[in-house]
C-alpha cells in the first residue's frame, strides 16, 4: 500500500507537472532528420541518392513524458 502522509506521496500531489514538462517536451519530441546523400560504385553500376530522411514511425513505442522525467531523478 502507498502512504498518502509520505513526504514523497504529498509532493508528488503538489507538483505542478505542467511547469516541469513544458521545457522537457521539445526536447523529447520526435525529430526529422535530414537524409543523406550517397553514390557510388556497386555490382549493379553507379547509383545516386538521398537516404534515411525523415521521421520514423518504427521502433519501440514512446513513454510519457513523466516517465523520462522520473527516470532522469525528478519526482513525479
């Protein structure tokens, strides 16, 4: 059981979350990042491109913001 008369417990119902995440979320948000440009020489002749631009949708889903907050040693 969790002790609501716990310091910890009494700060976490005091905090106001919203002034802690608003300078944590840009930086946490998902990002473009520019493509690159390659050519080259393979088995199959020259080629020439742009790769690995944009956002990807792909990877482990992303954890609230609390979350990365608390883990980072803040107190949520």
């Amino acid at each position: 059981m969790i002790d609501l008369q716990h310091p910890m417990a009494v700060l976490a119902t005091r905090l106001l979350r919203a002034v802690i995440e608003a300078p944590v979320a840009p930086k946490l948000a998902r990002q473009a990042r520019p493509a690159r440009q390659a050519s080259g020489d393979d088995l199959a002749g020259q080629y020439s491109g742009f790769f690995g631009g944009g956002v990807s949708p792909a990877g482990r889903p992303r954890l609230p913001i609390q979350r990365h907050v608390h883990i980072h040693g803040g107190t949520f």
